[in-house]
C-alpha cells in the first residue's frame, strides 16, 4: 500500500473532507438564503448582510488544534506521524537533539505555495500582538519551502530550532529569564556553556507561520506546535489566545515518568479552565516501557496502570487519556508496518480526533449558523402570515361591501382619508421623536462602550500594572481593570433597558391605535455579553498565579501580558458597541418598514374605495387584485419553506445520521 493510499485511507483526512464537504454545503445554503432574503423584501437588507457575512465566516473557518506539553514529550513528533507520514521522514525537526523553540502554526498554502514564516525574538520588546504583526510583511523573515527536496526542506526548517546566546539583561528586559530577585542564588552568574559567564541560550525566533500545500491543511487542518511551559509563561498571547481559540488541545505527557509537576501546572493553570474546548491527554513515548524480555500482557497491564495513575491525577474520564508512541507510530507509517502501527496507539488516536473533535466542530458551526437561519426564517414568516391574514380580511370586506348597497361607500371614503390624515400625522410625531431615541442610544448605550473611554481605562490600568510587582498585586490590578469594564457594561446594560422601554412605548402607541404588527426586533441582550465579559475576568484574575510560577514577574511580561489581555478586552467591547448600533440600525428599519407598509395599504385601500365609489362594478376588479395578492404571499410562503428546507435540515441533522 503506497503512503498516498494511507493518507487517504487515515480517519482525520476523510473526517475532515466530510466536514468540509458539509461546511461547504452550509456556505452555499447561507448565500442562497441571503438570495432569498433579498428577493423577498420582506426584511431590512441588515439582515442579508449578516447571513452573507457568516456565509464568509464558515468558509474561514479551520479545526484548530494545539499541541501542548513540556519540553522533550514529543509533541513535534506526534504532529509528523499523524498529519504528515506521507511526507517519507519526518516534516518538522524532532529528531534527538533537535526541537522547536518557538510555537509553530501550520496552516495550509494560500495559492499552494509552500513558505516559512518567522517572527524575530526581539518584536517581544514591541507593544504589538503577534496577530497584528501577522499583517507587517516586513516584520517576518520569509523562506520559500521546496516540499520535494528533502534536504532543502530539513536545512529550512532546521530554523526552527534556532537559538541566541545574549547577555542576561537582555534576555530579562525581554522575559525569557527570571528577574535578579527571583533567580536562585546559585544561577545568579549564569553560565552559558557555549557563551560563556553572564550569558544565555534563548529562542532565535518568537513565533513562526508554516504554510504547507497538504491534504490535511486543504480540508481544513490548523496545527499548533507549542514549546514548553518556560515559552508559555512568557509569551502571555499564546495562553490567553491561540491556547484559547483552539477548538482542540492535545495534552502531551511521557508514559515513562506520568503527571510531573510542571505538567500538572500547564494543565492547571492554563489548560482546564477553557471549558469549551475538547482535550485529549496522550501518554507518549509508550515505547520506553516496552521491554522484550518480559511478557507483552505485562507491558500492556503497566501502561494501563500509568493510564490509570493519569486519569486520576487529572481528575478526568479514562477514555480521556490516550497511551501512544509517536516515534514507532512514525516509523510505522513510513515502514507501513500495521502490526507497529496498531502497537504504537496511533490508530486508536487517529479514530478518536476522527470521532471527538470533527464532531465537535461541526456541533459549534451549526450552533453559530443556527441561530441567525432561524430567526430571519421565522421573522419572514411571521410577516408573510400577517400579510396573508390582512389580504384575507380586504377580501372578506370587499365581499360584505358588495352585498351592501352603494350608498356606504363615500362614508367609508371619508372614514378612510380621515385615517390616514391620523395616520400621517401621528407619524410626522413618531418621526420627530426618533431624534430623541438616537439621542438615548447615544448616551445611555454608546457613550458607556466607547473604544476612547476603554483606551482612558486601559492606560491607568497600564501604568498601575507596571508599578506593581506581587502576584497579589497583579492579581489585584487585573480584578480591579476588569471591574472598570463591567461598570461600563452595567451602565450600557441600563442604558440597553432604557432605550428598549422608549422605543417599545413610543411604537406600541401607533401599534395600538393601528393595529400595528407586534414589533418583532428582540431587544438587544446585553446581559450575555455581560456575562462573557465577567467569564473573562475569572479566567485572566489567575494571571498572577501563572507569572509566579513561571517565574517571569519582570515588566516586559506583565506589560506583554496586560496589554494582550486589554486588547482582547477592547476588542470585545468593541464588537458589543458594533453589535448595539446594528441592533439600533435594525429595529429603526424595522419600525419604518412597519409604518410604510401600513401607509401603503391604507392608501392602496383608499384608492380601491374611491374608484368603488365611482363604480361599484370595481369591487370585483379589486377582489381579484386581492386573490392575486393573497396568491403571491402564499406562493412566497411556499417557496420560502422549499427552499429554506435544505439548510435547516444540514443545521439540525443529529451527528449519528451525517455522511
């Protein structure tokens, strides 16, 4: 069997290409749905926008899974022979004496064109996230990858395994080593043995983007290869968003040594507390524990046994935990060996990411579409059933009408011109006071959420921060810049209520005296943002804890640290603010559209009844307009429900019933 068959053979890969095989069929009935919407014209051209912006999205979207563990567990390793055995060797540098000192992010080849990416170490001194540097050609060192020739492929990726030798300062101003108050007193005069007294080894590169034209990758494959817990206590951006964004984190402890301290600190303090993510604990390097001399029921029992030990010290499910060897798994691939394969439990994992995390990530991308799909659908419907029922009673009232006699009709004329003189009046003052309703949105919900006014929090907050060197003063200083930040979104979630209480008295006024539509528009929920926020702040509060066991409490980390954690803050209130004055724009579009429709079919109505009082004989003319508006709106209906059918069906179809 050649090592392509195997690839397409592997679980992963066609897990992936089904998922993606679905996404795509999501991607496609989101654009048809927003065609739909559009045609239909029954909702604001909002709400078009935002189905064909989650079409955009989905189509973005990745399974993104990081590799986590301490140094030397074989994390790299592990990457090469699930992913990349087809490769003939090993992809990523894992060899003895040789890992990679930075995180890697491996994603597929925009226009399949393989390249490495490197980020210098010195950008630690910047005050930029290494998302925003992704967007600074100049700032990354780039390296074009021949795929096909081995050697050039090793020589380029030696890179990542790059080191500096610097003097101690430096490495300190930059948070690769521990302030002089912290160090121990025998490392006080550090040695490095290639550089000599006061000096050294750290990474030459912070961060480094692999982009590879690969199967895995094309169907929708991101990998995160992390160093060790030295490398995540200083580069505060990798804990608190990579770590935090992957949809998947692959746990990485030696078979041979189990739950070390270090592991169970990177699992206490960085891993669990994302409860939305799902973790696999592997116990790698299984092979250690083999031993010829012994029977092989007996090497089993003990690797059972260190399961056991595992899954208790994490105090998690056992089939959580995974033993395998990524080495004999690799070797086992490239030999296409199924005996080493099956021994080694790469098979076993392979069919558990293929069973755990593919599903896992089709569940979060209907959750995400769902939502929205079913709200413009019913919001369609709602208003096709109100259109429905108002033609109904026009015709049942053109056909009383024409058993009347004719000399009703100018009274009804007259009953109608005064209704709209009510009409058009009560409107110009509904008008008016849309002023005062933007003046409200504007001070009670914006004003609260204004980037300036978070940048003002952010920067006290900074210069406090800096000023502070105790865990329980970090800790304090986070609790406290988190506590400004909710009182903004109280004030906003009291403005929220406000304003929602304005606009739903003002229009339910006109709805009453007109027999309005209910105004549909829920008011805008604050408050589960709120709770995202107060989320945030439980989770970032450990923050102390983890620079003090870092051991990197020096002002280049926490100012690192806290300027991720407030970016990501204003960012957050940033799309809440968004998200308010859509909701403004909306429910406005909402109510105009309300008031106009009824001003047409008043006017519509009107114009039917003078031309009635002209000549009874165009009762019948109007009736049949009438059917054919009635045919119309049920022509719509039933189109509405074919062709939305399809898409709510990928939406809701249960995970045992999916090809």
């Amino acid at each position: 069997m050649s090592k392509e068959h195997m690839l397409e053979t592997s679980p992963i890969l066609q897990g992936l290409r089904a998922l993606n095989n679905w996404r795509q069929k999501v991607i496609d009935g989101l654009h048809e749905m927003a065609a739909l919407t559009a045609d239909l014209g029954l909702l604001p051209s909002g709400t078009m926008l935002q189905l064909e912006t989650l079409a955009y999205e989905t189509e973005q979207d990745s399974l993104r899974i990081a590799f986590v563990g301490e140094f030397s567990r074989g994390k790299t390793e592990l990457i090469n022979a699930l992913f990349f055995s087809d490769m003939g060797g090993r992809l990523l540098p894992s060899s003895s004496g040789q890992t990679t000192m930075c995180p890697v992010e491996i994603r597929g080849a925009p226009q399949g064109r393989p390249e490495l990416q490197l980020l210098p170490i010195a950008s630690c001194s910047l005050d930029v996230s290494i998302e925003k540097l992704k967007k600074a050609r100049s700032a990354w060192t780039r390296l074009p990858l021949v795929l096909e020739e081995k050697n050039e492929r090793s020589q380029a990726l030696a890179y990542l395994t790059e080191t500096l030798c610097v003097r101690i300062e430096n490495a300190r101003r930059i948070g690769l080593c521990p302030p002089f108050n912290r160090t121990p007193k025998d490392r006080e005069r550090t040695v490095c043995p290639s550089c000599g007294l006061n000096k050294v080894l750290i990474p030459r590169w912070r961060h480094a983007l692999l982009y590879l034209a690969h199967p895995m990758l094309d169907a929708g494959l991101t990998v995160l290869d992390t160093p060790g817990l030295n490398a995540i206590g200083a580069e505060p951006e990798l804990t608190f968003g990579m770590l935090a964004d992957a949809d998947a984190i692959i746990f990485v402890l030696a078979a041979d040594t189990g739950v070390t301290q270090s592991d169970l600190t990177i699992w206490d303090q960085y891993l669990i507390r994302n409860a939305h993510q799902k973790q696999i604990v592997l116990l790698n390097k299984i092979d250690t524990l083999w031993d010829e001399l012994r029977d092989w029921s007996g090497v089993v029992a003990e690797i059972e046994q260190q399961v056991d030990k595992t899954a208790e010290r994490l105090c998690i499910p056992r089939e959580q935990v995974i033993p395998v060897s990524g080495q004999k798994g690799l070797v086992a691939r490239i030999r296409q060996d199924p005996e080493l394969l099956e021994r080694s439990g790469m098979a076993t994992l392979e069919h558990t990411i293929a069973a755990v995390l593919l599903p896992a990530r089709r569940m979060a991308i209907q959750a995400k579409c769902q939502f929205l799909v079913e709200h413009a659908i019913l919001d369609q419907k709602n208003l096709l059933h109100e259109q429905i029922n108002r033609i109904s009673v026009q015709m049942e009232s053109m056909r009383s009408l024409k058993d009347r006699t004719a000399e009703k009709v100018p009274e009804l004329v007259a009953q109608h011109q005064r209704l709209l003189q009510s009409f058009e009046k009560d409107r110009y003052a509904f008008e008016e006071k849309k002023a005062a309703f933007r003046q409200a949105v504007e001070e009670c919900l914006l004003v609260p959420l204004a980037p300036a006014s978070f940048d003002f929090v952010i920067s006290n907050a900074k210069a406090e921060m800096l000023s502070v060197w105790t865990t329980a003063g970090i800790v304090e200083r986070f609790r406290l810049f988190f506590e400004e930040a909710i009182a903004h979104f109280d004030k906003a979630l009291q403005g929220a209520q406000q304003v929602s209480a304005l606009v739903a008295g003002e229009y339910q006024v006109l709805q009453n005296r007109y027999r309005l539509p209910v105004l549909r528009t829920v008011p805008y929920a604050i408050m589960p943002r709120r709770a995202e926020l107060v989320g945030m702040a439980e989770s970032y509060e450990r923050f102390g804890m983890m620079l003090e066991i870092a051991m990197n409490t020096q002002s280049a980390v926490v100012r690192k640290a806290f300027l991720t954690v407030a970016s990501r803050t204003r960012d957050f209130v940033v799309e809440t603010r968004r998200e308010v004055e859509t909701w403004v724009d909306q429910i406005m579009a909402v109510m105009n559209q309300q008031l106009q429709v009824f001003h047409d079919n008043a006017e519509e109505e009107l114009n039917a009844l003078q031309s009635i009082a002209q000549t009874v004989g165009n009762i019948d003319t109007r009736i049949q307009q009438l059917q054919q508006s009635l045919q119309i709106a049920q022509e719509q209906m039933a189109r509405l429900d074919h062709d939305s059918a399809p898409l709510l069906h990928l939406l809701q179809e249960p995970l045992s019933t999916a090809s």
